[in-house]
C-alpha cells in the first residue's frame, strides 16, 4: 500500500505473523519462560545483542531469549503501542507505576534534582516525596497556574539548576482536568539542558492517550501510560507502558530486566486485544461525555463542572491555547461539584446504580468516586484547596453505555441529594 495506514488499522495484525503460529489469526500466549535456541552460535549471537555487546545487523531482528528479556506477546504488543503516538521505541510493564518509577530510575542518581507537575497520580508523588527523596533526589512541584517565569526562578532558587535532570509532567490533571502547558515545559528544559546533560522531558499520558494527545510530537522525550486506564479499558488488567526514542527506551528495557518488572505474556495477550477496539472505545466515551457534561451543567444541584469541552467558551486564553495545542478532543474525563458538601456528595455515590462507585477510569462501564477521601485523600489540605479539590467534588469517568442511561443514572441519585 502507498498510503500510510491508521493506527486503527493495523491493531489486528501489525508485527504478527500467522506463518510462525501454526496460521493462528491471532497472536498466541507464548506462556513461556524460556525460548529453544537451534544452536550455541545462534544463542551466542542473540546474547550478544541482547547485553548490547554487538550492534544489531541491519534486518537483523532480537533473538528471543528469556521471557524477562522479551516474549512475542510483549514486543508485537510494543510494536503496535508505537504506532499511535509515533514513538521509536516502547517498553510494557506489569502496573503504570513500574513504568513510572522505572523510568525515574533510570535517568535520575542521588543529588539530581527533579521537577513535577501537580497534582500528579498519587502514587507518583508518593514516589517521588518519599522514595527518591531517600534516595537523595530534590524535587520541585508546580501548579499550572504558575508561570514559566516563576518555575525557572524556584529551580534557581535550590542552587542545584545544573543538576535538573527531568521535568515529569501529568496533564491534564487529574482530577479538575487543569491544564499543563508541554510547550513551556520544553522551554524549561532546553534551557537547563547541556550537551552533556540534556534534561528529560515525560508526559504521564494516561487521561489522554493514546488518540487525543501526543506529547512526543509536542517536544517531549518519553510518555508514560497505566496501560490499566484506556489502553487495557475493561478493569481486568493492571498494565504501563513507556514511549520514547530507541536510545531512551532502550535504557529503560535494560533497567527493566534488572528489576524483572516486565508485563507477562498473559497481560501482553490481554492489552492486545484491548487494542483492537481502543479508538472505537475512546471516542464512543468522549461523545457521551459530551452529552453527561451538558447535561451536569444545567442541572440546578449541580455548582461546577470540570470539563475540557468547556475551555473554548469559558476558560482562560492561556487555557485555550494549551487546549488548541495540546488536545484533539475534550476526553471522557468530568469532575463536578454537587451543591453542599460530603455528605451531599456521598449520598450521590451512594445511590448511583448503573455507575459504579470505584477508582480508576478510562473503562467500557462508568465509574464515579470521591477525590477528596479516595484518589486525593493524603493530598495537603492547603493543595486541595489550591486544586478546587473540595468535599463536594466528584470525578466521573464516563463509559460506554448508552448516554441516556448514564444521564438518567444521575439523575435519580441527584434526585435523592
Ligand atoms: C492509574 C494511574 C497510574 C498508575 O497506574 P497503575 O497501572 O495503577 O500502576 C499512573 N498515572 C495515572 C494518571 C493514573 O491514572
């Protein structure tokens, strides 16, 4: 074919190939530690590869070893990964937050100094406040209310600028849906980068990934996903996934085989088959959420909803900018405030039926839950207020049933508030 095809095109059977599988249309689970060699020279050579003591020859493909190295389910589900945010390269890891810890590792040693966005996933700042500041690793939080200006003088202000070695960002933010500007964060780190020590740049593209939002063609150098979110999508699996160069990913995959935090070939099978239907998933939620966020903001119990659909009309120029820039689509992701408090807000969790009352998001069944007490419980109460994270906030990730009934599923439980 002349033309390039869609990524949607090719999840059924990009890096497959039916001849090595007895003709299986589908790729198998190679439930498999270990992998047969046809002789020593071939073992040999994939080792050579494999420990980076030889480059590999052009069209010459990694031998498969060792299941913690690499396994069919793993790479073909790599190789398709890289087709929907254009990467070289990509590494799948058994939860997001071995993804997202792997990839901190890697690049950071003790006296670094990291910047973050925030909020960020709470197991991702518990991470970085607690593990890599044992680790002797300085870190830096900003809000996206604060400017460029502002950031650059705080990453003076430790005396440690020149050892800025990654700037990790989740955007939009969960769960106001507050913007983080990708384009001022690679003003940052071209700034303190140096020839020797350029600055890394990656984007937890969880909320957004992979259809609406493409941090690496934005300038950033890795992006990091839950594979457990929208990726997987059915809330049967816990899965991550990092995207970057070959050279990036590279380091990544070897730290992985250290760790031994690879994802196994059942988990492999598993993402693959979620991402047959991933665009068809997405976008049926985003249309719903459409409807939902309408829907919220008339409704007269209702005081504020967090909705990327609305930045066009009511937000800030500065939001509409990052919003035109950054994203295809408003996503399936509201936060609202119901009038009054916890209470009001917990008898709206409680009564909802179709909508399952969980954390976690981005799956075929609506799910809705507490910021406040559940995701963002151990965020300072001084944040939560920066962060419009009140007690009457509840997040609503919106699925795939029919809108009316989701909608109508509100509607009785708000009736009851
Ligand atoms: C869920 C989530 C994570 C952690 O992923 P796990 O698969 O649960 O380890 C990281 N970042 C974001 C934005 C998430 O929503």
């Amino acid at each position: 074919m002349s033309k390039k095809m869609h990524p949607e095109s090719l999840m059924m059977s990009h890096g497959y190939k039916p001849s090595l599988s007895e003709g299986a249309i589908k790729c198998p689970i190679f439930q498999t530690s270990t992998f047969v060699f046809n002789t020593a020279e071939e073992g040999k050579r994939f080792f050579e590869v494999a420990y980076g003591l030889s480059d590999q020859k052009e069209g010459e493909e990694l031998g498969l070893i060792y299941s913690r190295l690499n396994n069919p389910d793993l790479e073909i589900l790599e190789n398709r990964l890289c087709l929907w945010d254009e990467a070289e390269d990509c590494a799948v890891f058994e939860s997001g937050m071995s993804a997202i810890s792997t990839a901190l590792m890697e690049f950071m040693v003790p006296g670094d100094l990291l910047v973050y966005s925030r909020p960020v996933y709470g197991g991702t700042d518990h991470f970085i406040n607690h593990f890599l500041k044992k680790m002797g690793i300085e870190s830096i939080g900003f809000r996206a209310d604060e400017t460029e200006e502002a950031i650059v003088e705080r990453i003076m202000a430790t005396g440690k600028a020149d050892r800025l070695t990654m700037i990790h960002i989740e955007t939009p933010a969960n769960p106001t849906n507050a913007l983080i500007d990708i384009d001022m964060c690679v003003a940052i780190k071209e700034r303190f980068s140096t020839s020797e020590k350029p600055v890394i740049l990656s984007v937890d593209n969880t909320y957004m990934g992979p259809l609406w939002q493409h941090p690496l063609q934005l300038g950033a150098d890795l992006v990091l996903y839950s594979a457990t979110k929208y990726i997987g999508g059915h809330s049967d699996v816990i899965a991550g996934a990092c995207l970057g160069s070959k050279a990036l990913i590279g380091r990544i995959k070897g730290l992985r085989t250290f760790l031994g935090n690879m994802a196994g070939p059942w988990t492999g099978w598993l993402l693959m088959r979620s991402l047959e239907t991933l665009k068809v998933r997405m976008e049926q939620q985003a249309l719903n959420a459409v409807q939902v966020a309408n829907y919220l903001r008339q409704h007269p119990k209702v005081s504020h909803v967090y909705y990327l659909g609305f930045i066009p009309e009511q937000g800030t120029p500065n939001e509409q900018r990052i919003f035109r820039e950054q994203y295809t689509s408003s996503g399936a992701m509201i936060a609202f405030d119901v009038k009054g408090g916890e209470k009001e807000a917990f008898l709206l969790l409680n009564n909802l039926k179709l909508i399952k009352l969980a954390v976690s998001l981005g799956s075929t069944e609506s799910l809705a839950e507490h910021p406040g007490t559940m995701t963002h419980a151990d965020v300072p109460q001084e944040d939560k207020n920066a962060m419009n994270i009140t007690p009457s906030l509840v997040r609503l990730s919106v699925g795939v049933e029919h809108y009316e009934d989701i909608i109508a599923d509100i509607e009785q439980a708000l009736a009851l508030v």
